[in-house]
C-alpha cells in the first residue's frame, strides 16, 4: 500500500510538472514555427494539423527527466527514493528522443523537409542504440532474460537474449512511432502501457521501475492536456519513438517482455497494419490491402471520426493492459 501511495503521488506531481511548462513551451514551438508538415498522401481532414507545433516529446520527456535525476539525487544526502537501475530507461527515452528529434527536424527544416531523415540512416542509429541497451540489461544489470506465463523461474536464453532484446526495443519504438497519428492516440496507448508494466513491476516486487513507469504516465497525461482533439501540440518522433523504446526497455526489464504482445496490442497492430499494406502491394503489383496505413488511417477512411478511432483503440488498450496484468500474475 505504500508503495502505491508512493507511485500515484509521482504520478500526480508529474502531471502537475508537465502541465505548468506546456503553456510555455507551446509559446516557444510557436515562435520558431516548428510546426508539422502534413504529407500529400494523408487523408484530407488531417490537411488542419498543418503548423501544429511538433516535437511535442519534449514536454513529457524533460519532466520525467528532471524528477527522476532529483529522486536518484537524493541518494546523495541518504534517502533511497529510487533505484538507480531506472537510468537505464531514461537514458534510452533520452537518447531516442534525441533521434525522433532530429528526424523531425530534418522533415521541418532539413534537405529532406517533409520526409525527415531517411529510413536506412535512422534504422541503422535505432539498432545502434537498442544493441548498446541489450548488452546493459544483460550483462551490467542483470535482467531476467524471459518469464512466461504458468512459469516462476526466468527461462535463460544465453546470448540470443542481445538480437531479440535488439529486435524488441527497435520494433516497439516503430510501433509506438506508427500509432502517432491521430490526436491523443499514442499519448493515451503509450500511458496505458506504462501503468500496465509499472502494476507489472510491482507485483515482481520491482518498485522503482514502477515509480519510473508512474512517473512517465503523469507527465504523459499532462502532454495530453494539450494533445487531445483538436491538439495544440503534437508529439513528433520526439516523443513517439523514445516512448516506444522506453516501454520496450522497461518490459525488458521486468522480464515479461513477451506481454507486450498483449499489453501494446495497438502499436502491434499498427506495425503490422504497414508491415502487411507493403507486402500486399509488392506481391500484387500496386494493389491495396487497406485503404491505408496504418490502420488507423484505414478507419478514418471508412468514415470513424477521430475521436471515435482513438477511444475505441484506448478502450482496446485498455482492456489488454487488464489482461496482460493478469498473465503475469499466473
């Protein structure tokens, strides 16, 4: 009980952190014009987002950052507020967020304005990255490599756990990156996620992670006063793609990684919805699977408001962080 006394109230002050400083950084975004680039093939209701300020990752990522470097500061002066394993998370939602920033930079401002940086370039950096972060989960931190369902012990898998760990992190910071695209979606996926694996760290006793996971929630929640339709700001792969990374870390560590199956059915929806549209198309010589991708896009067409996609999909996330809680309590 008082841990989860503990975990709500970073929650809150979280939230109130990210909430004072939106006005002001909305103020700031407006006045450089960083604005997003609506691109020609994306429906024509989206033609009114064109100029919302972007990078909008900024505003939850410098709060978590802030009240998680205070909380280990205070380990200094003797109090154990939180571990200091939680560096690896937000060192990760630090670094991707640097990426997500400069390719949303290049798409406003660059060469390649509209388009960002190119994809061979910022997949190579996201394997660079997610590598690096396997090799500390494994040997530095000691992470359980796996646990399954029904199973109590962690199940070793050797060296393999490096590409797969890899292969987790760059998958969910895509997945994450695709479910940005309409207002409040990712934000509101994203913050389910995070709860769902911080309630997942607690029952394996790992508090901090999930005074992490908690901390994160807060500050989203309060980027999503200023995301929800119709958006003042949006995330950005500033945002999109250090959450995704993030959660994918924060699972990882946990050892339930494979929940995320469950728990991020949207982003794996998403994922595939584009993985699938691609494939189609090449197979059968131009044809479509969907009207769009990805598959948000798809509903919008078939006439969902936006606001109707992004709570149904909320109520599915919803719904399968409840049950991915309860997978890792058999």
């Amino acid at each position: 009980m008082k841990h989860t006394a503990l975990v709500l109230g970073l929650a809150m002050f979280a939230f109130v952190m990210t909430v004072i400083w939106g006005a002001p950084l909305l103020r700031v975004l407006r006045y450089f014009k960083i604005g997003k680039i609506i691109r020609v093939e994306e429906p024509d209701q989206h033609r009114v987002k064109m100029g919302t300020p972007t990078m909008g990752g900024v505003m939850f990522i410098l709060p978590t950052l802030l009240l998680t470097g205070l909380l280990n500061a205070a380990a200094v002066i003797g109090l154990d507020v939180i571990g200091r394993s939680v560096l690896v998370p937000l060192t990760v939602m630090v670094l991707f967020g640097i990426l997500g920033a400069l390719d949303d930079w290049e798409g406003i401002r660059g060469k390649r304005r509209g388009d960002g940086m190119r994809i061979r370039t910022k997949f190579l950096a996201q394997v660079a990255l997610a590598v690096g972060t396997a090799f500390v989960l494994k040997y530095l931190l000691g992470s359980p490599d796996v646990y399954l369902p029904g199973y109590k012990s962690p199940i070793d898998l050797g060296f393999w756990y490096i590409p797969i760990a890899a292969f987790v992190i760059v998958s969910e910071a895509n997945a994450v990156n695709f479910t940005d695209g309409l207002d409040g979606l990712a934000g509101l996926i994203s913050a389910t996620a995070f709860a769902a694996f911080g309630g997942v760290a607690l029952i394996g006793g790992q508090v901090y992670l999930a005074q992490f996971c908690f901390i994160v929630v807060g500050a989203l929640f309060g980027f999503l006063w200023f995301n929800v339709h119709p958006a003042e700001l949006i995330m950005g792969d500033t945002g999109s793609m250090a959450l995704g990374a993030t959660l994918a870390v924060v699972a990882l560590m946990t050892g339930h990684w494979p929940l995320l199956l469950v728990i991020a059915i949207i982003p794996l929806s998403e994922a595939l919805s584009v993985s699938i549209q691609i494939a189609y198309f090449r197979i059968t010589k131009g044809k479509r699977f969907f009207k769009m991708a990805p598959i948000h896009l798809h509903f919008e067409l078939l006439g969902w408001s936006e606001t109707q996609i992004v709570q149904r999909f909320w109520l599915i996330g919803l719904l399968a962080g409840m049950i991915g809680v309860g997978l890792a309590l058999i």
